[in-house]
C-alpha cells in the first residue's frame, strides 16, 4: 500500500488490521497487540485454535481446516498462521484488510529461526498477497513477561507503514527486548549463531526420544544484525523480502546449464 488517497489519516473510517499469531487464540500477546490498537484500527483476529510455534509458512492439506467464531470479528483457526491469514483473506473478511500484523509472539524470532517462524510465516504469507505485514516479537524468556512496550512499538510501526507504504513484497519482522532501552535499529538478518542441540531419553516403553534446543555462541554477531541490535537492548527491525533469489550467484552459474543439458541428452541417446 502506498501513500497519498490510500493513507489512513486521509480516509474518513479506520484502517482495518487483521491480527493474527502462532501462539494461539488465547495468547497474552495477541490480546495485549489487540488492546494496544483500539481506538486506531478496526481489528480482526484470525488465529490458530492451539500452538504452532515452528510452523513457518506451512499449509494444511491432508484434512479440512475447521473454523470456529469465538467472537465478533474473532475467529480460531484449526490450522498453521498461514492457514489463518488465506481463510481470513478469502472467506471471513468482508474486505482486504490494509495491514496484517502477527504476533506478539512470546520469544525471539532472529537470525536462522525466521525461517521456522510461525509468526514471520503468516506475515510473509500477507506479503504474499500483496499486503503489508509486520511480525512482532517479544525477547523474553521470563515467566512474568510484559507485552506493553511490544505493543506500543507495533502500534507506532502501523502508522508509519500505514501512512507511507512499504515495498510491494517486503515485511517487517520486528524484535523488542525486555528490558528495553528505548533504542530502535534498522538490521539485517543475522547469519547463524546458535548450535543446534538435541537432549536424548527414553519414553516408559523404552523409545528413544530427542528434545531439539539451541545454543548460542556470541563470537560472531555481526554490529548491524538483529541479535547485536537485541543485545544492546534496542529494538530490531528487520525487512524481509519474498524473493530469496541470489542475483550474484544466478549470474556467476549460468554456464552449468550447458553440461546439465548436455548431459541429459547423452542419456536419452
């Protein structure tokens, strides 16, 4: 969305923002996002009826995606973060919402694990078709978590996107720190700092079993990346582009296509 006659604060109604998550319907983060919205948007909220952390942009397929009205303007998905963003899309919104936020998640989403993200996924599924889409999350491991300082980041970031457009295709995948200095940077995404870990033991019959975890190693956080942004205690802001194409790499490997053409042919000679 661009700016000029498209701009919110040139239209006589409020922006409509479709909220959705990969924590689930009841999650703290959903509805504190929602709270700090009134007043400036009309909300939707589709979200995933359970916990999908790790979803990415997976898509249900195998059985029917069943949907529940738990109130108005308010729907659970029985599927993935990206299930909840097409359903709302193509069924339960009367019209196409002018921004999507997901989120705020509880944890992190840096580095290597936007990839895996449920939260990045159903706003790279928004950029898909064509809306603007910020993933808000929350750096925070503690039990007590506050989502206020979340929620007003989102809120500030929605009016800027909503005033001024971003790229067609590009989403914002936002982290806050608890605490939180008051900082904001501009980053990209950091290349990968963690090791993966699995803690291995046997279930009552004797199956083994692996608990996936991750350690992070600090040595190679690079000064402009969304983990040095978090570890000074700033907010990062990362966008993402849907096209992962690398320009360099297509260009320096054209050549190939010859011998695998070739190649081919010889094999059906």
């Amino acid at each position: 969305m661009g700016g000029g006659s498209d701009c919110y604060d040139c239209r006589m109604t409020l922006p409509h923002i479709l909220l959705t998550n990969d924590d689930g319907i009841h999650a703290a983060g959903l509805l504190a996002l929602a709270a700090g919205l009134a007043g400036f948007a009309k909300v939707s909220i589709v979200a995933p009826s359970q916990e999908q952390s790790g979803a990415a942009q997976s898509l249900t397929l195998r059985r029917p995606i069943v949907c529940h009205a738990v109130g108005e303007r308010e729907w659970a998905v029985d599927g993935t973060p990206a299930d909840c963003v097409i359903v709302a899309l193509h069924k339960l919104l009367p019209e196409k919402p002018d921004m999507v936020i997901s989120g705020i998640n509880f944890g992190a989403n840096l580095g290597e694990n936007v990839y895996y993200s449920g939260t990045v996924g159903a706003a790279r599924e928004a950029a898909l078709h064509h809306i603007p889409a910020l993933a808000m999350s929350l750096c925070s491991k503690t039990a007590t978590v506050k989502f206020d300082a979340a929620a007003r980041v989102a809120r500030s970031a929605a009016e800027l996107i909503l005033k001024e457009g971003l790229p067609d295709q590009v989403l914002l995948n936002v982290n806050v720190p608890e605490p939180w200095s008051g900082g904001v940077k501009f980053t990209r995404q950091s290349k990968k700092i963690t090791r993966n870990q699995l803690s291995e033991g046997k279930d009552p019959q004797g199956r083994t079993y692996f608990w996936l975890f991750e350690q992070r190693i600090d040595k190679d956080v690079a000064p402009d990346t969304d983990y040095a942004a978090i570890f000074s205690g700033a907010v990062s802001v990362t966008p993402l582009h849907l096209d992962p194409t690398d320009t360099a790499s297509l260009n320096h490997l054209s050549h190939w296509a010859g011998p695998i053409e070739g190649a081919f042919l010889r094999s059906e000679g």
